[in-house]
C-alpha cells in the first residue's frame, strides 16, 4: 500500500500519541488511520456536496 506523510504540529503530535498508546494502538499512525476512515465514513453517507459542508461545519471543520 502507498503512503504519503502529512505535517501534525508537535502539540497536537503528543495527544495523537498519548490517546493511541491509551486506545491500544499500535502507533500513532494506525490512531490517526482509524479517526480519519471514521470521520470521512461519516461524510461519506451524505447525499449532497451542501450536506456535508454543512457536517463539516457543525463539526467546527470550516467556518
């Protein structure tokens, strides 16, 4: 599987890896994997581009 890298402030890096070792991750990586897939499944059952700006919104993603 390809991978590519994405860029987490250090401050934000630390709870990822402390709320993973919490969960039983077995990194930060698969933590931040599961959230992801989680979240965009979430969007994912939304009929329309306006229904899921509007979840993205509720959920404090875009203003």
């Amino acid at each position: 599987m390809a991978s590519e890298k994405i860029k987490l402030d250090k401050d934000l890096m630390d709870r990822v890896r402390k709320f993973a070792a919490m969960a039983g991750y077995s990194s930060a990586e698969e933590f931040v994997a599961h959230c992801l897939e989680k979240e965009i499944a979430g969007l994912e059952t939304s009929d329309s581009e306006d229904e899921i700006k509007k979840k993205l919104k509720g959920l404090g993603y875009i203003g």
